[in-house]
C-alpha cells in the first residue's frame, strides 16, 4: 500500500536507515530506546502548520524528512523567512528549553515527516541522557552559526541584486546537482518566500530573476532553475 | 579568581564585587569561576577575530561586546551587542568551528576566559552544566532572531 504523500514513513528511530548521518538522532541505544518512547510520529502535507511564532512551547518536532520554514514578523507585520530546516533538524527546541513562547513560526514546505515530544518529556529525555544534552547543544550550536550567516547577509549586503545572488549561491553549494549546462536547483518557493528570505518585496525579486535570466545567468523551467553564471553571481556578491 | 589586567583603564573585580551575571544561575557561576581568568579589556580592544579558531570561551561580567562582521571588501559593521551574563564562544567550543564575527569591547569590559581544554573538561566532570549551555545557546539564538527582525524593521 503507497504511503501517504509519497513518503518512505520510519515509524521506529532503532531502524532508521540515515540516523547516523544526523546530528541529533545519532545516538546510543539507550536514548534513542527512551527517544521512541516518548515520540510521536505524524505525517504533515505541504503548508501545515507546525507552531506559531508566540504561542505558548508545546514540545519540540524532530523533521525526519521533508522540509520546514521557520519565519518571523517585525513589529510592522512584515515575515521573515529565518531559516529553511532539513531534515534532522529538531525544532521548537529553543522555545521549549527556556519554557518562553516560540521565536518563530514554523510550516512544512512539502509533504514532511514529524516526530512531536510533548515539552515535559523532551525536558525529562535531556535530564536522563547526558547525550541527547550534547547533541542537543550542537543543533543549537548549528543553529545559531546559521543566524549569524543570516545576520551577516541581510546586515551587509549593499544591494537586494547582492542578497539574491547570495542565496542563489548558497542554495547551489548546499543543494545544486551539477551538469553541463550549470548547477540545477530544484527550487520550492515561491517569489514571495525568496522575498520573504532576503528582505525585499516580490515584485522584486520577480524583476531580478527576470534580470539574471535576460544576463543569461540563470535559466527557470518550472520549479527548476539552472545557474549558469555561478562566476558572476559571485561577482556581484561581497559577504 | 586569577587576575590580568589588559589596561590600567580596566579595574577587574571578583564576582562578588560585580553581582551575578543576569542568565547565569549561582552553580554555574561558581563551577566557572573556579577556572576563569579575569581580564580586563579597554574600549576598542580585540577579544579574537573571525575566522580564528576558538581558544576558549569568555564569560563576561561587565560591559558591552560588540560582534562584528565583515564583507569581503573589508566593510566591518557591529550587528550584535553581548552583555554581562552572556558567554562569547560558546558555539564555537561546542560545534568546533571557527568564529562567525569579531568581537571588540564597546565599552570597558571585564571578562572571565576559560581554555577551550579546560572548559570542556569541566563539562566532563559537572554533566549538571549542559543545562545551563542548553539555555545560554537558546537565549543567543533569540538574540540572533531579534536582530534579524530589527534588520528586516530597518532595511526595507
């Protein structure tokens, strides 16, 4: 029987195939006994929901596979995509270490796989395993490295051309598959959510693609985008 | 506590003489500072640089740290204040990778450094402290998310 949305469903974190390669996941017998334990697994379509930015800490979501993105709002209103969270990312875990409401929100960005711990469990999991404690410490390590990229980026670039070719670089470093035409991207977001990314508007960001693509540095079929230029992508950028 | 001055400027004091630091609780307090090395740090003066590699953690107790960052045209700008209470190089230690940013003290500060070997090593010995790394990497996130807000606030 097909799983729903397509998804390989891992019920039993003992029998994860790709746990070691994950940063939190990756630990002894034992935790990760006590991690089933207390987990729930739940399969989410694109655009759920997970938390919302202010609301009282549930518990943390350990993405499993799937994609997430974590924005935030400015005191005008306006959302700020923070972060696009992989899988093997833990999130929420901020919020429900300090008991203060979440930071961020927090929805799929394709079908996705969860695994929920209610907060007192996660907090009791942490009080047992030295382990989950460390590799906890790490995440947040990872994450707090990638805000300050972020800080870096939206604190310094001169130019929203500069942010774009940015993100554009980083995605094709982190996700490109190279071919003889140029890096390709599979890109899930809309115009308004790479706007959201780099802080501009959509109408912005529609017109610099359009740009990039006029200048023959990128090439956009559908959700595919080709980078062709990667060298004056890197030219425009100086963060 | 040991002492170094950096400055004549600086006058470093004992943790009872400054108060606790705000987001640290008494026990962790007390498990740091029977290592820390007290040292006192001018306004403008250098705490490490981006890129280097982290020599340890510094605690600081007084005064204002500013975290820089820079293009790679060599424009610098500070993005991010840390304060008393806060502990600068606390990601790098735990993850192993280098410094994202400068830090340069804003105002005359006092700061407590532990080697990176030490400071793991108590760890080690007083599991208790992850706790308190779990929350001050937490708070250092939100911080993180504050400035990205203000940036967008401000940029657009």
């Amino acid at each position: 029987m097909p799983s729903p949305y397509n998804l390989e469903v891992q019920y039993n974190c003992n029998e994860c195939s790709v746990r070691a390669e994950r940063l939190f996941c990756n630990m002894g017998e034992p935790a990760v006994r006590a991690l089933d334990g207390v987990k729930f697994t739940s399969l989410y379509p694109k655009g759920s929901l997970l938390f919302v930015e202010g609301e009282d800490p549930r518990g943390v979501f350990i993405l499993c596979s799937g994609r997430a993105k974590l924005t935030t709002s400015s005191t005008e209103g306006k959302t700020l995509i923070v972060k696009i969270a992989e899988p093997g990312e833990v999130l929420g875990a901020s919020a429900t270490i300090l008991g203060r409401p979440y930071e961020v929100s927090a929805e799929t960005i394709e079908p996705s796989q969860l695994n929920f711990i209610k907060r007192d469990d996660f907090l009791k999991f942490l009080n047992s395993h030295l382990e989950a404690c460390m590799h906890t410490a790490q995440q947040l390590s990872e994450k707090y490295h990638a805000a300050q990229r972020e800080i870096r980026s939206l604190g310094l670039a001169q130019t929203t051309a500069e942010k774009l070719a940015r993100l554009l670089l980083d995605w094709c470093v982190n996700d490109g598959e190279t071919t003889v035409k140029g890096t390709r991207l599979k890109v899930l977001l809309t115009h308004e959510e790479i706007a959201q990314m780099i802080g501009t508007t959509r109408e912005t960001v529609t017109r610099l693609l359009s740009d990039f693509k006029r200048k023959k540095i990128i090439d956009v079929k559908g959700s595919t985008l080709l980078v062709m230029g990667r060298d004056e992508l890197e030219a425009m950028v100086s963060v | 506590m040991q002492t170094s001055t950096r400055s004549g400027n600086v006058t470093v004091e004992s943790h009872s003489e400054t108060g606790s630091p705000s987001l640290l609780s008494e026990t962790v307090i007390r498990a740091l500072s029977k290592l820390e090395k007290a040292e006192g740090w001018p306004t403008g003066s250098i705490l490490f640089r981006e890129g280097e590699q982290a020599r340890g953690v510094y605690i600081i107790h007084s005064g204002e740290i500013d975290q820089l960052f820079s293009a790679r045209n060599g424009h610098t700008k500070p993005l991010l204040v840390a304060s008393a209470g806060q502990i600068l190089g606390l990601s790098c230690v735990v993850s192993g990778k280098p410094h994202n940013c400068s830090a340069t003290a804003r105002t005359p500060s006092v700061t407590g450094f532990i080697d990176k070997d030490r400071f793991t090593g108590l760890l080690q010995d007083q599991p208790e402290l992850w706790w308190s790394i779990l929350q001050l990497l937490s708070t250092d996130i939100n911080s993180c998310y504050d400035c990205m807000r203000s940036l967008t606030h401000n940029g657009r």
